[in-house]
C-alpha cells in the first residue's frame, strides 16, 4: 500500500497507539515521561509517521500541565484532526 493510500484516520490511530504504548507500563518494558514520548514520536515521524500530524500531536500534548490530562485531551485531539481532515476533504470537492 502507497503512503497515499493509507486513510488518515489509519495514520492518526498509529500515532494514538503507539504513545500509548510508549506511556503505559507493559509486561515487558515499563511506561516512559511524555517528553520521552513526544520526543520518540518526532524521531519516528518521517519514517513511520505522517509527519504534519506528530507535529500536531506533539504540539498539543507539549502543552498539556499534567499527564493526567493527556489521556483524557488525546481524544479531544484526535477529534480535532479528524474534524480537520474532514473538511479539507470537503474543500476540495
């Protein structure tokens, strides 16, 4: 599959999943700070992300006051990319 191909909302998933991974303890490595994450996410974005929207992603989650809130303003900004793509998408029809 093209990078073009791949549905935004495929490309904002990934994103999601893998700070979560990245933030969350598992069996096998224990859950990492945000500024570790963000910084993971950004190293990754131009090879296995959509860069435009891990800056985004990271941007927002920069400024957030505490990780408590992360979790619950991560759906609030994957509402608000999709939202973006959907009318982007709507413009050029």
């Amino acid at each position: 599959m093209k990078w073009k191909e791949i549905p935004d909302f495929a490309k904002i998933a990934s994103i999601a999943d893998t700070f979560d991974a990245i933030t969350s303890n598992r069996l096998h490595d224990v859950a990492r700070p945000l500024d570790v994450a963000v910084k993971i996410l950004l190293e990754e974005s131009w090879k296995q992300f959509d860069k435009d929207l891990v800056d985004i992603f990271a941007k927002e989650t920069i400024n957030q006051k505490s990780l408590d809130k992360v979790s619950r303003d991560v759906d609030s900004i994957l509402r608000d990319l999709n939202r973006k793509f959907e009318l982007e998408e709507t413009d050029i029809v």
